[in-house]
C-alpha cells in the first residue's frame, strides 16, 4: 500500500476533479501491474495496473488508495474491471465519499465474492487527497497557503520592494510546491503589483496549473503577461457583481474563465469563492498573496496547510507585513496549525504547517 500511495502522489496536480489515486497488483509475491491516475482524470489508476498486470491479475491481491468507482462514467467502474480480471482480494486505503461511490464499489466487489479489506494506511490516503475529500465533503478545494517572508515576518520594504527575499534554491521549491496543485491563486493587487505568469519553470511539467485571479472589480491589466498567456494555461478570474461588464467580456473574449463570487464588504467573501472554484473542479489550490488574501483565508478558517519560507534579512516594521489585518482581540481565537516539517532550503529555512483539528 505505501508503494501505491506513492504512486498516487505522482498524479497531484494533474487529475482534477478527479482523485490522484494510486494501484498495485500483486501476484505470487511479485508486482505485476501499477498505475496511477493519469493527467485530466483518466485512465484510472486500476486500469492501467490491470492492463499491466493482463493475465498475471486473475486471483491476485489489488492494492488500491481510493476505492474503486462503482459509476458509469466516461468510462466503465473500476470495480467492474476488477471483476472482470477476476482478482482474488482488494486491499482499500480509504473509502469514497463521493455519493457516486460511497460504499458501492466495495459493495460490488464483495457481492462478486471478491475479498476486501478495508482502512489499510487510510490516514496517509486522506492526507495526500484532502483536496478531493474537501471538494467533496465541504464543496471547496484544500488550500495551501505559502508565505515567502523576512526574519521579521515582513514581505516587501516599504517602497514594494521584494524580488527577492527569498534565494533561489527556496524559489525553485515553490515551483515544485506550484507543481502538485491544480491551480495558483493570487489577488489582484498582487498581479498589478508584479505581473507574474503563475507558471512552474525550469521543472519540465507536462501539465502547468491553472491561475486564478481573485478581483473584486477585475482592475487588473489586459495587457500583461497573464492576458499574454491566457491561450497557453487556463486563467479563472473570480469577479464580484459589480465588475464592469466591458471588463468581464474582454477577459471572456481572451479564453479566460469567469467566475462571479458574492462580496462583504469591500472584498470578495472568500469562503464562496472557494466554493465556486470547487464547483469548477479544482481540488488543490496554492495561495500565493498577497497579504490581504492571506488574511481573509485565515480570519474564514480556510486554510489547510501552511508553508512559509523565511529568510535571514530583516526589513523593519516599515515593510510590508506577510498578513494584513486579521482583527483579533484574543489570542484564544488566532487560527492555530501543528508543525510538520521544518528544513533548510539553501541559505533559507522551510517550515510547514497543518491546521490544528479538534
């Protein structure tokens, strides 16, 4: 099972809407088939390790990280395939939450006289799809919101300044981290700011994640690098009511996505735009900024995993804090997350953070 999880995680990033899932068949004591999910969702991870495996999977042991699908989809269930090749046990991670699923592909597998053990190694399959289980039980993606900050916590001098506090070996970490996520997310004052692409470089990925541009009144520029590249990478463009519509159908005239989100206030009500982009599929999502973002993610308890890089410079109180206000009066109510990890990235240090539960 732990070769199979690691043969699902190969998959994070590519497969959304659906789960990055990972399969091992085993024969005699011997693998002979393994697959996993492959880019936009299909084929499923049990059926490339079935047409692997070909003869060698009647009567073997399936090793698998989400239970097998028991609906018609684009293509037949993978439970119906397991039947058909004739295996003898399945060995589940996690069960299925979707109400597609949900117990149904192991129900079948059981009727079939197929053996199947259940919750082998389940948390570590939930952790490595927590964006799939929370689109499917919250109806929103996972968010991983990433922070790139001064020993003092600041992430710009006072004048904006801030390429680059962070050297090279840690940049490059962030676009593996960009990698195995569905899409980055950014705000708007970070696109008229810096006119990022928001792609992976230099790590040869087959498939890039899409952006996404939260604006509440779509102010930013037509002609940058985002608009410049709309045809190559999916853009999603999350807008409030009062977005010009001169606006709305120039960027939908360019190939983006346009997504109307509910306001309070002054801002977007993050909660529905991650709700909205769940409903567009995304699982995974990889908050870049900026610090007025990163705020509204955490004062709505919306973020998951927290990773922060820290650099030894220090800018002062005059530069601009990694996140902006959050309105608290007690410490009793700042979001709280376990630490996970802790390393250095070149002259840097990596720090990684889970939400605390409970």
């Amino acid at each position: 099972m732990a070769l199979a999880l690691s043969l699902g995680r190969r998959g994070l990033g590519n497969t959304w809407p659906n789960p990055a899932v990972g399969c091992v068949v085993v024969s005699d004591g011997l693998i002979v088939g393994r697959g996993w999910t492959a880019p936009s969702g299909r084929p499923h991870a049990e059926t490339q390790a079935l047409a692997q495996a070909g003869a060698a999977g009647r009567g073997a042991d399936v090793f698998v990280t989400l239970e097998p699908c028991a609906h018609q989809g684009q293509t037949p269930p993978c439970a119906s395939a397991l039947i058909d090749a004739g295996v003898a046990r399945v060995v589940v991670a996690a069960g299925d939450s979707d109400d597609r699923v949900a117990g149904r592909g192991i129900a079948m597998l059981r009727d079939a006289g197929i053996e199947v053990v259940t919750g082998v190694l389940e948390a570590q399959a939930r952790h490595d799809n927590i964006g799939f289980f929370s689109r499917v039980e919250q109806g929103r993606p996972m968010i991983t919101l990433k922070l790139a900050s001064s020993f003092d916590g600041r992430i710009a001098t006072a004048t904006g300044e801030s390429q680059w506090i962070t050297q090279g070996p840690a940049r490059r970490a962030v676009h593996g981290m960009r990698a195995n996520h569905d899409a980055v997310m950014v705000g708007g004052g970070t696109v008229r700011a810096d006119d990022p692409t928001l792609n992976v470089r230099d790590l040869g990925v087959a498939r890039q994640p899409a952006r996404v541009v939260v604006s509440r009144r779509l102010d930013i520029p037509l002609t940058g690098k985002l608009a410049q590249t709309v045809g190559d990478v999916p853009l999603i463009l999350c807008h409030g009511a009062d977005a010009p519509d001169a606006l709305i159908d120039a960027w939908r005239g360019m190939g983006a996505v346009m997504l109307p989100c509910r306001a309070s206030a002054a801002q977007l009500d993050m909660g529905d735009v991650l709700q909205q982009l769940g409903a567009h599929g995304l699982t995974r999502v990889f908050s870049e900024g900026g610090s007025a973002m990163a705020a509204s993610l955490l004062r709505a308890d919306l973020v998951d995993h927290l990773v922060g890089f820290t650099a030894g410079v220090v800018i002062g109180a005059e530069g601009l804090a990694g996140i902006g206000p959050m309105g608290l009066q007690r410490l009793g109510a700042a979001p709280r997350f376990d630490l996970v990890e802790t390393r250095s990235v070149g002259p840097d240090v990596l720090h990684r953070w889970v939400r605390t539960r409970g």
